[in-house]
C-alpha cells in the first residue's frame, strides 16, 4: 500500500501550491491509496479534501506539520477522532496568545499531553526536529533527541521522516537520518518533498529486534 503522509496545500504559503482537491485529483489518478493533508499549523484546507476524497475512494488522513516553540516542526497525523480532537485542540493552542498571529508555536510538553490517536513523524528536511538538530548540534544531539522523542511518543507512535528534495545535502542527511533510526531502533517513512505534485509513498521499515522472541517450531 502507498500512502503519501506529508503534503502541503495552497493554505501553506510557500510550500504548496494546489488546492486540495486537485491533490485529491493527483494522487488518485496516482493511484495511491491514502493521502494525508499537512498543512502548516492548521486544518484550513481539510474539509474541501475530505469531501474531494471520498466519491474516488481515497483514504484522507487529517494531519498537520506544527512548529515547536523552538520552531522545529514536526508531522502530526490523526489516526483516531481522538487523535483529531488532540490534533484541533493543539492547533488552537499553538495560536493562542502569539504576539504574532501569523506564527503560530506549540510547545512540546502540550504534544506530549495530548498524543492519544496521534502518529508523529520527525519533520522536513527543512526544519524538522531531527535535520534542524542534526544542523546546529550535529549527530549525537540529534541522536539523544531522537532517544527522547522515542521515549515521549512511543517506538510505535514517532517514526523517522526521510525527504528528498532533490537539492543538495539530501543523501547525506538521508543517511544521517537512517543511521539515528538504526541507533536508536525506530521505524522510517518516506515522505514527499514540498512539491505539491511530487507525490510519493509510505514506505515503512522496521528494524529487527534482537529481542524479538524466537517462533518455536
Ligand atoms: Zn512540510
Ligand atoms: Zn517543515
């Protein structure tokens, strides 16, 4: 199954360029299977896509990339109508009382409060948590926060968000990326780049676990 689980609409300035339903319209034609709307910090385009979705078939996911109070981002995905709640609840809060309207900042203790039905994925190449860290403290911070999120969220809840935007550094940090996941035993998904109509797959891999009980035969 491919599902694209990062995608920006019209309503993200700058990193999207499609109205909803012509998202829709792609990754049908596409014939993926599921698509997720992540806008940047809010669900401005989410009805349109829904209602887009269901007479082709295509499974939606509600999501949004959100940015941290340190202005990390990070993919969040509602799996559950709690997790939608969660997700609606924590926009709202990561708007209220900004200075600057147009900045919206959640912290990071709020997500952890409210993650029930939510998978969260670690963020862009851009700006998102583990390649903003990886950039300004390099790989054994990234690492530790990694650990951390591992911790906060869950092996099975915080997955390891691999880009490529076709621009220079990409492998490199693909790589970096992929070595923390390994280090740190959590699972990668591939995700698109902010091409609106570059959409690519979920592509899930779990690494073996040396603990993993033995099947008796
Ligand atoms: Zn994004
Ligand atoms: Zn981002």
């Amino acid at each position: 199954m491919y599902a694209e689980l990062h995608c920006h609409s019209a309503f993200s300035f700058l990193d999207g360029a499609s109205l909803p339903e012509d998202l829709v319209a792609t990754a049908h034609e596409l014939g993926y299977a599921a698509l997720a709307l992540t806008d940047h910090n809010g669900l401005y385009g989410s009805m349109t896509f829904a209602q887009a979705a269901k007479p082709l078939g295509l499974q939606t996911i509600t999501g949004a990339e959100v940015t941290l109070s340190d202005g990390a981002h990070l993919t969040l995905l509602a799996e559950t109508s709690q997790g939608y709640a969660n997700l609606c609840r924590l926009l709202t809060e990561a708007h209220l009382g900004r200075a600057d309207r147009r900045d919206p900042r959640l912290a990071v203790e709020s997500l952890a409060a409210r993650q029930e039905g939510l998978i969260v994925l670690s963020g862009c190449r851009r700006e998102g948590l583990l390649p903003r860290t990886l950039d300004a403290e390099g790989l054994t911070a990234a690492r530790k926060v990694a650990e951390r999120c591992k911790e906060v969220f869950g092996k099975d809840r915080f997955f390891v968000e691999l880009q490529r935007n076709r621009v220079r550094g990409d492998i490199a940090l693909t790589r970096a990326l992929i070595d923390i996941a390994a280090a740190v035993r959590l699972s990668v998904v591939a995700t698109s780049s902010h091409c609106s109509k570059t959409v690519l797959m979920l592509s899930p891999i779990r690494w073996p676990s040396p603990s993993a009980p033995q099947r008796s035969t």
